[in-house]
C-alpha cells in the first residue's frame, strides 16, 4: 500500500493514463459488438501517451530502469483495449509506441511493430501525416540497426511519393528525411533518379543543424545553407516527375532489379495483368459496395480489370465481380507491378461528408469514384448502381429459401436488425418483426445471436458467414433496413429496399439505388438530417438515441413494406 502511495505522488503521469485505460476497457461492447469506448476517448489516451513520452524522454534514453518498466506496462495495457477497432487511433497508437522503443534503444523491435504498415501502406488507415511518421521511423530504426542498403534503397521514393501527397507543411517533410536521403546507393542498385540532388540537398540540410551557437555570420551561413538544401530537393523532386512516370514508396519486398514487363493503361480485356491499383483498408461493407460504380466505369475506360484490395474478411461479398482483381490488404502487395495506386483510405466521402455536414448533397458512390479519378459523365456511361453477384453455393441457398417460401405462400422480407453505430437503429424494430410475420416470411440478420418473437414465420440469421448473409439477402422479396451494409447490399441486386434514415441523408444515400424507399421524419422534425456521429448526442434529446428515427412509426413501416411486396410480384422476379 505504502509503495502504491509513493508510485502516485511521484508518478502521477502514469496512474493518470493507467486510469484512463481501465475506464475504456470497462466500457464493454454494444449489441453489434463493437466497442462502446469511441475515437475520441483513444485520442484523449494517445495524447497523454504523448505527453508521457515527451516528459520522459531523457529518462527512457539513459535507460531508467522504473520508467522503462513503467512504459512497457503502459504499452501492454494500450495492447490489450479495443483501440484497433479504430484505425486511425490505432497507427497513432503504434507510431507512439514505436518512438518510445526507439528511445530506449530497441530499434528492431520498433521495426518489428511497425515493418508490416510500412511494407504494405495501403493497410494504414490515416491520413498521409500518418505514413510519412511511420516511414521516418521505418528509416531511423534501419538506420540504427546499420542497415544502410535498406535506408538507400527506401529513403528517396518514399520521401518523393509522400512529398507528391502533402498538401502542408512540405518544409518539416524535407529536413525529416534529409540525412536518409544522403545514404549512398550500393553500386549494385540502381540508384533514384536525381538521388545525387538528393544527397547533396540533404548533406547542406545536416550541415546547417550542426554545431552550437556561433555569431551572427555563421548563423546566416547556417540558415542560407539550409535554405538551399530545401530548394534542391525540392527541384530534384520535381525534375524526378518526369523521369519516373509513376512512383511508388519503396518496399524491402519487392526483388531489386526485377524488370517487370511494361503495362500499357489500356489492355484487351482477357487475361491481362491490372494497370490500376485501388485499395481500402478501413471502413465496412457498405461503403466497399458504394465503391464498385466507380470500378467499374475504371474497368470500361481502360479495358483492363482492377486490382481491388480489401481486408480478406469482405472477399467474399465481390468474388463474382467481373471488373474486378480481389487482393487481401492484409497481405504484400508489389506496388512496382501497377502504374497507378489509388489509396481510397484517405476517404474522399468523409472529407466531404465533414466539410460540408449538415448540408449534404452527393452520395458516396458520385465521391468514391471522384476519388478513383471517376466523373459524373463517365457514370452516366457506366451505370450509377452498386454491384454485387452470387455464386453456385449461394443461388442454392436462394432456391431454398424461395422454396420454402411458396410453400407457405408468403413473400419473403428481410431485415437488417442494427447499424455497427447505435445511433442509427430503430427502436421499434423488434415489435415491427413480430407483426410483419403474420404476413409474411421473416429473415432477422445479425452478426450475433439476440432475441427475436417466438414465431413460425421467422427465420433467425444470427452468426452466418458473410456469402450465407448476402444469399439470404438475395432471396429476399423486400428488404427492410437502418442505415447499414446490407441496405446497399439489398439495392444492388435491385429489389425493393426500405431505409428507415433519422440522422443520416436517406435521400442522399440512396440516391443511386433503383428501387430504394425512404422512410425518413422530415415533416415534423426540422432538424433531419442533421448528420451526427456517435460522439455526438441528439440536438433535441440531449442522449445518444435519436428523436428521428423513434418517430418514424411502425404502422407507416408495416404499410410500406406491404405496398413493396405487392408491387414486387414474384412471379416477376429476376432469376439469381
């Protein structure tokens, strides 16, 4: 007791943050399974981690005994919160982490931590100040270790491919990088176009940093030497854009040397290699969806499908996709192979979203394919409507369904229960389940089991795989949902698909979906859609749960899915 009194006084700094990580892991999870603790609860946690690290800076370098044992401990407890269900929140976790193994004199396991994100930076889900931290570190931790091929062989392209994507603060970018950059290419690699600018920009950047206080003359000296280290990189950079058609962040796995053979942009459509790489780490189901219109219209310009790169876990909602490569983000991926790499975690709709929020007026798929370099005009050519195709295993799974469903005579409605973010569920929805089954074949889908009416008529989806949930529902008459995955899901295979929209834009989300009907409570509620996130409570309840969304009521749902049903008849419905 006396030594946890003493540990309090004297380390005041790391009980707050201890105390700060057992509130987050007691949090627990929310009904979709997903952690109730939020970004901003992680950053206000990363930000004291911050300060820690700055204060003991000194202390980790000179190898204090308490506080490195007192950063590990901190480090094993950041490790074991939900903090990676936020990817953002998550890399600045770990590029923390790795400055404070880099403090202690721990290079290779700093390296460890973060070799993976820098290998396959189409796998970080920051910004680009984010993948510039982690380069850097990438590069000091090889250079501590004397790995100096390495450091040539990566300093100049990701320093040229990360300068090409700052909008700010291009200068702090430059003097970061400089003494990677006057590493000297071994004579067996071929070197970085202009690498000799490079190094010679980066030795006067040193130089200028040298040495303690001197007159006023050399001071000048020092500061003309580092203004023209800045000015020669920065024309070596620009001079390389001409040289070096498309250049990509160098990666210790892709084989030097190797000549791979040369991609043209447009193919013949058969069998060839993807010019185009498009890439998305982060997000759900629903936007990768909102994704596949912008794919396909890049398919049909270049005549050459895309190589699409998504967490493994999403693969099987797009293998049927004709326009498309699947890759797993998870894993290595030579970016040398494409000529162009579109890096859709710097997501274009979210930008927008918030810059423009509450006044929202283009969908998602207009904003991802803007992304893709995609206009309005090649959409119109293409098609504006999400994409989605099922295999021999699913159609199976759908002519069961279907079986069973004019066995007993009724229409078949399925209905996704929850959002993964809770301000968007509807509150009546159980009672809603319960009385469409009087009417109709009922399929509840969710990732875990929770409790529905006991009745004949509804068919729990509760645990199923991902290719399982999507057959189900494809087999679907009409499919009823909150603003989720599935809604999308649902409208790509055209049936009609009511979204029950309260903080979010349901006219703007389904703006592209063919058949979509929007129940939405803008008459009395002047305040929809006012586009808050779950960090932010309902401007009129003043709690977490949406006054919109609780106002939309079950008898106008009822009624709209039996309008739905009977203008969907099925003897007219497309065969899967």
């Amino acid at each position: 007791m006396a030594n946890e009194i003493l540990d309090a006084i004297d380390r005041p700094d790391f009980r707050t943050i201890r105390f700060m990580l057992d509130r987050v892991s007691q949090l627990g999870h929310t009904i979709s399974g997903y952690p109730i603790a939020r970004p901003r609860d992680f950053s206000a946690i990363i930000v004291e981690f911050g300060g820690l690290l700055q204060r003991h800076q000194r202390l980790l370098e000179a190898g204090h005994r308490e506080t490195v044992s007192d950063f590990l401990d901190v480090i094993e407890k950041l490790d074991a919160t939900d903090m990676r269900a936020y990817g953002g929140e998550a890399t600045a976790c770990r590029i923390l982490k790795a400055r404070a193994l880099i403090a202690m004199g721990r290079a290779g396991d700093a390296l460890a931590l973060i070799e993976h994100l820098t290998e396959c930076p189409y796998s970080i889900e920051g910004g680009i100040d984010q993948i510039a931290d982690l380069f850097e570190l990438d590069l000091k931790a090889r250079l501590s270790l004397g790995r100096l091929d390495e450091v040539a062989r990566l300093a100049a392209s990701r320093l040229d491919w990360t300068y090409r994507r700052m909008t700010r603060n291009k200068t702090g970018l430059i003097r970061r990088f400089a003494a990677f950059v006057t590493v000297p290419s071994p004579e067996h690699m071929q070197p970085y176009p202009m690498q000799s600018l490079l190094r010679a920009g980066g030795k006067l950047i040193i130089a200028s940093g040298c040495g303690g206080r001197k007159s006023v003359r050399k001071q000048l000296v020092k500061k003309l030497r580092r203004w023209s280290g800045q000015l020669l990189i920065r024309f070596a950079l620009k001079i390389s854009r001409s040289a070096v058609e498309s250049t990509m962040p160098g990666q210790i796995g892709s084989v030097p040397g190797n000549k791979l053979p040369p991609l043209t942009w447009r193919g013949d459509g058969v069998g060839e290699q993807p010019a185009i790489l498009v890439s998305r780490a982060m997000g759900g189901l629903g936007d990768i969806t909102m994704m596949t219109p912008g794919l396909r219209a890049l398919c049909k310009r270049y005549n050459r499908k895309v190589a699409f790169a998504i967490p493994r876990k999403f693969h099987a909602a797009f293998e049927g996709n004709p326009d498309v490569v699947l890759l797993d983000s998870e894993s290595f991926i030579d970016l040398r192979q494409y000529k162009r790499w579109i890096n859709l975690a710097l997501c274009p709709a979210a930008r927008y979203e918030s810059r423009v929020a509450p006044l929202v007026r283009k969908g998602r798929v207009e904003l991802f394919a803007r992304g893709m370099g995609i206009g309005r005009k090649a959409l119109d050519f293409s098609g504006w409507h999400p994409v989605s195709a099922l295999d021999t295993g699913q159609s199976e799974i759908i002519a069961t369904i279907r079986s069973l469903a004019k066995e007993r005579g009724l229409p078949v409605v399925g209905v996704q229960m929850f959002s993964r973010e809770t301000y968007r569920d509807y509150p009546h929805l159980t009672e809603l389940i319960e009385r469409l089954a009087d009417e109709a074949l009922v399929m509840p889908i969710h990732t875990t089991p929770v409790p529905v009416p006991d009745h004949p008529n509804i068919i729990p989806v509760f645990g199923k795989s991902l290719k399982e949930a999507i057959a189900m529902v494809a087999a679907s008459d009409v499919f009823l949902s909150v603003d989720s995955a599935f809604y999308h899901t649902a409208a790509a295979f055209g049936m009609p698909t009511i979204g029950l929209f309260g903080p979010t834009d349901g006219r703007t989300c389904s703006a592209h979906h063919p058949n979509a009907i929007v129940l939405q409570e803008r008459r009395r509620l002047h305040c929809v859609p006012c586009w808050r996130n779950e960090d932010m409570a309902c401007h009129i309840t003043g709690t977490m749960e949406s006054a919109c969304l609780a106002s939309i009521q079950p008898d106008e749902v009822l009624e709209t899915v039996r309008s739905a049903a009977a203008a969907y008849l099925l003897d007219d419905r497309a065969a899967l």
